[in-house]
C-alpha cells in the first residue's frame, strides 16, 4: 500500500469517530458538565477550606485545580473510547474493517487520532469555561496545554483500545475501567500536590502517564510544577508511542469469533 492510501485510510477513520462524537449530543453535553460541576462544587468549595489553612503550594487552590480537571476531562474522554470497539464488535463494523484491505495499523492510528481530538475538544471547551471562573490562569500557555493534552489523549485512547480489543462485554470493560481510572486519576497530581503524598503513594505517582499531564498543564497555566515543561513532555511521548505501538500490534492480532 502506498503512503497516500494509508493516510487516506487514516483520514477515514479519524472523520468517522469525531462525527460519531459530534452525533452523540447527550455525550457531548454530559463531557461538557461533568468537569464544571467538578470545577463549581469541588473547586470553589475546597477553595475557602485552603484559603484558611494557606494557599496551596504557594498558589490559591482554584487555579491549581483547573489544569487538573481539563486533563481529568481528556483521560476520561480517551479511556472511555476504547468501548467503541466492543460496540463496532457488537454490531458488525468491526468485522467490517478487519477484512478490509487496508492495513490494520493505518485503521488503528486512524480511530486513536480521531479519538482523541475528540478529547481534546472537550478539554479545550472545559478549559475556557473554567478561565472564567479562575482568570488568574495564563491563556498564553494553551498551545503547550493543547501539546500535553494530545499526548495524553493519544495514551489513554491507545490503552483503551487494548483493553476493548481483548473484551467481550460492556459490562467487563465498565468494570475495569473504574478499576483503573481511579488510581491513575487520584494518583496524578490533579487534586492535591504530588508533595503532599506519602512515599509509597508518589512513587506510583510518577510512573502514571497522567501525572506528567497534569504537571505539564499546570506549569503552562500557572508557572508551578513538579517537574519542567521538557521532562513532561519527553515522558508523555513516550508513553503515547509505547501505547500506540502496543494497541496496533494487538488490533494486528484482533480475530472475531
């Protein structure tokens, strides 16, 4: 196959998920919500609660959460996409594209690309809604905001490709997503300070992919962070390529019974 056909391939499918989102308006509305509600009751609560005890590494609370909840918002946009893949088996489409003669790689980039501006989207929209709410945030950082959250997306939509590759049910892919989303969103950095974790707890903290997210966004928005905009960055490519390169080697291998 030629360059062209593989990326026209890719083109194809990356067009047919952000339509298929853009359709969704109840999924739409509900990824829109969720993180205001976050943001409005979560955020503005606990902000007087910090704001009596002192801020929060040296930053109100309010703008320190802001980061936290967009990329809260791209993880769980990205990991859920991975149950389009049980639906695809469901209902037939997925037969249809294994025995297309294309190559299995360029219909697996293609879904995770389209996915994942999918989730971009959706942080990009809850993004300028919570500048309203905490305009002390730097706008000026959203192009490396919209580079971590690419990266991030690209991961998760990946890992959940893999997982709803080797599932069968809706059921079992609800399941171990809430079995995995959790630890990985709690142990990120998104809500309370990576410092501020016990020993064993941070440890985990740095060998999650989202971690070096929620840093990233938080140093292009606030100029705080753990680690440098260059080591969240490097992290985060890698992560995402390992992730993409794994879930086509497991779509190479995706049979239907």
């Amino acid at each position: 196959m030629t360059v062209g056909a593989f990326m026209r391939t890719v083109q194809i499918m990356w067009y047919r998920q952000v339509k298929r989102f853009l359709r969704a308006r109840s999924r739409v509305i509900g990824s829109t919500i969720q993180p205001i509600v976050w943001l409005i009751f979560f955020g503005l609560g606990f902000s007087r609660t910090f704001r009596m005890m002192g801020p929060v590494g040296g930053f109100e609370y309010l703008p320190f959460l802001v980061p936290g909840v967009v990329m809260m918002s791209v993880f769980f946009g990205s990991f859920m996409s991975g149950i389009s893949v049980i639906w695809d088996r469901e209902f037939g489409f997925l037969k249809e594209v294994l025995v297309a003669p294309v190559p299995r790689d360029a219909t697996i980039l293609g879904r995770a690309l389209g996915d994942s501006t999918t989730s971009v989207i959706q942080g990009i929209v809850i993004l300028m809604l919570a500048s309203v709410l905490a305009p002390e945030i730097k706008l000026s950082g959203i192009p490396l905001v919209l580079i971590s959250m690419l990266l991030v997306s690209l991961s998760f939509t990946s890992l959940g490709i893999i997982i709803g590759s080797r599932m069968r049910s809706m059921e079992g892919f609800q399941l171990i997503n809430t079995f995995l989303s959790m630890p990985i969103l709690f142990l990120s950095g998104a809500f309370y300070p990576i410092q501020s974790m016990p020993g064993w707890m941070r440890a985990f903290a740095m060998i999650n992919p989202l971690t070096y997210g929620v840093d990233g966004a938080r140093i292009a928005l606030t100029g705080m962070g753990v680690n440098n905009m260059l080591t969240d960055l490097l992290m985060l490519s890698f992560t995402s390529a390992i992730f993409v390169s794994i879930s086509a080697w497991i779509f190479r291998r995706t049979t239907i019974e």
